[in-house]
C-alpha cells in the first residue's frame, strides 16, 4: 500500500506563545480559530507574578526561543506573543523582531500591534481604555496608546497585581467595568490584558457601551484570521464583521 501523505494536517497554522501562569488565550484561541481551521500549536513562556513593568521586562531573553519551539523546522501563517502589558514594557517591535528571529518567515502578532491595527480599521482615535493591572502597570500602557496616535478619552485601571486573579473576573464584572468605564464621546472601548476573558463578552460589552469593543485576544483572534486570509465573522462583535484591511 501506497500511504499519501497531506501537506499538512490543518489548512493554517499558528504559533501561540502563551504565559506560564496563562488561563485564557488557548480556549479564546479555540474558541474562536479552530472552527475556521487554524491549528493553534502552544508553548509556554516564564513568568512570575506580581504583573509589575520589571517582571514583563523580564521575559524579553526568552521570547525567541520560544517562538523555536513551535513545530520546529515548519512553517508557520502568524506567531502570537500573547501578553499586552509585556508587549509595551519590551517594546512591541522589539518583540515582534524577537518573534521572526525564532520563526522566520511568520507574521509576527501581539495584542499591541493588533489593537492598534483593530481601532484603527474600526476608525476609532479617540478611545476608552481599560486594564486589570495597578496604576503602575498601566501608565506605560497608555503612553503607549497615546503615542500609537490615540486620544485617551479615559482610563481606568482595576488594581489586580497577579494575572490568574485577572483570568478569574467574573464575565458580569467585566461587562460592568467597561460600561462604567466608558467616556461620553469615546469611539471604541480597549479591554487589555490576554488573561481577562472578555473576548467572549464583546458582544455583551457592546451592548452595555454602545459603541464598539476590542479585547487583547479578540484583536490577536482577528489578526490571526486575517494573516490566514479569513475575512469571516469567527466571534461576535462589530470589529469581526469588518472585511480584510
């Protein structure tokens, strides 16, 4: 017997470099992805809490050898690097270049770069922000935003210092942060930080804020998509029904 053998198992496939302590971008990831057949191959990064610039500072050596790790030798549609706060701290191209050096030849995706990518497509400039972290962790998150060419109508920050209490925020909480959060006059609502699970809410957030929502997963969801060549609605939420930039 002749044994054929496919190209590949799945049509696309993406890297997904998630945190030690990570609860929530893998089942946002196949959630959202593996319907539309984007195999997501995982591997884990160091990182001890509390969620402080100097410990997400403290994962840059490590970010390109894990990028290695994935289906090593293969090619890959995107990488993933799924931290926010880590990706301003770092520098989001510096951890974007650490992200091709380990896997050529791959997109090289954060939830800054897709964030900024989603508002942007949205029309949005002027923006509500909303993260888990201390004030601390979040002041560099919005000078980030501001010098990306964003208006900050308002931030709000929850005061959370170890990231698997952010994966534990209830839905409701979530829902009701960003309705309370929102700024009369904001043109889109920015859930950070990858460990909240607000990337099932958007549809929920929308509905509470009224005017569009995008979550750290959500974004990198929707860039993953796009870097595959899907245009298609995965998840609910006004960003997924826009078509490819």
């Amino acid at each position: 017997m002749s044994v054929v053998l496919d190209d590949r198992p799945q049509p696309h496939r993406v890297g997904l470099v998630a945190l030690a302590t990570d609860h929530t971008t893998e089942p946002d990831f196949h959630r959202i992805l593996s319907p539309r057949g984007i195999g997501i191959y995982a591997t884990r990064i160091p990182f001890a809490n509390p969620v402080t610039p100097a410990t997400l500072a403290a994962m840059a050596p490590d970010v390109t050898a894990a990028a290695a790790l994935i289906l090593p030798d293969e090619p890959l549609d995107a990488v993933v690097y799924s931290c926010t706060s880590a990706s301003v701290v770092i520098g989001d191209e510096a951890v974007r270049e650490a992200i091709r050096a380990g896997k050529p030849g791959a997109e090289a995706i954060t939830p800054i770069s897709a964030g900024f990518a989603a508002l942007k497509a949205l029309g949005a400039r002027r923006i509500t922000l909303v993260t888990p972290y201390t004030a601390e962790t979040t002041r560099p998150m919005a000078a980030c935003f501001e010098a990306g060419g964003f208006e900050l109508a308002g931030v709000t920050c929850l005061g959370l210092t170890d990231d698997r209490a952010m994966a534990r925020i209830s839905r409701d909480s979530i829902v009701e942060a960003a309705r309370a959060a929102v700024i009369p006059g904001s043109e889109a609502l920015f859930f950070a930080c990858t460990a909240v699970r607000a990337a099932g809410v958007i549809d929920r957030i929308e509905a509470a804020t009224g005017i569009p929502a995008v979550s750290a997963n959500y974004a990198t969801a929707w860039a993953v998509l796009r870097a595959c060549g899907d245009a298609g609605a995965a998840a609910p939420g006004r960003l997924m029904t826009l078509g490819m930039p």
